[in-house]
C-alpha cells in the first residue's frame, strides 16, 4: 500500500477513538515510519522476529512536572510494514492501526499495560463511546 492510502487509513482510525481523548492530547505528533529501527527495537527489548506496530517516545503525563514546557512534541509513530504484514485485508489494517493508537495514547497518558488493555476491549466490544461522538 502506497504512503498516501496509509495515512488515510490512519486518519480514519485516530477519528474513530473518542473524542475525550483525541481532545485531551497535546502537543503530540503522530508519525508513520517503514519499519522500527534496530535501535528501537533493542530499546523496547524486542527481538526478531518480533517486531513494534507502534512506538510513543515522549514524557506521558502522569510523569510531568509542573516546570514542564517549551519542550518538542512527544511522538507516537505507527511503523507501516508491520502493521501491513499482521493485516489480512484494509478492514483488518485500519483494526491494527486503531488498536497500535489505543495502545500508544495509553502510554501518552500514563496508563498501565493492564489499564490500556482493559481499554482496547471496551473500546472493541463499543462499550467506550462519547456522547460527542454518537450519531442520532
């Protein structure tokens, strides 16, 4: 899949996770990249065959400190091979997408794997929609 359909995809999976959060995030990029570096995969104690779907580099806000700004964005990058190779078919690659930017808000906004977790099924099964984000 070519660059430019790919962040289409991404664009519909960040629309779809509700709007509290989406609204809530700051000062965060959201990047699409080929593949994880050898680096960041030695960083998050991966090894191949193994690989990342989706990495937040940054400072998440439960660990700030009040002196905290003037600072570059935090980063999230969604790595496009992986998420291409774990994917059946488009429907199943937006899925992988929506769950990698679950995972990674998570990690922005300090929650436990077990938190994030517990996140992405609500959010799967449609228990977890904003009352800004229903359709009447």
């Amino acid at each position: 899949m070519n660059r430019d359909a790919f962040l289409k995809l991404v664009d519909e999976a960040l629309a779809s996770i509700p709007r509290r959060f989406r609204d809530a995030m700051t000062n965060i990029a959201i990047v699409v990249e080929d593949e994880p570096t050898d680096e960041q995969l030695a960083d998050a104690g991966i090894e191949p065959p193994d690989t990342l779907l989706g990495l937040y580099e940054g400072i998440p806000l439960t660990e700030r400190q009040w002196a905290h700004g003037n600072t570059l964005p935090d980063k999230i990058t969604l790595f496009q091979g992986p998420i291409e190779d774990v994917s059946e078919d488009e429907d199943d690659m937006v899925v992988a997408i929506g769950e990698t930017l679950i995972h990674e808000i998570g990690h922005y906004f300090g929650l436990s794997e077990e938190e994030i977790e517990a996140i992405e099924e609500q959010y799967w099964r449609g228990d977890f929609v904003d009352e800004d984000d229903a359709v009447e």
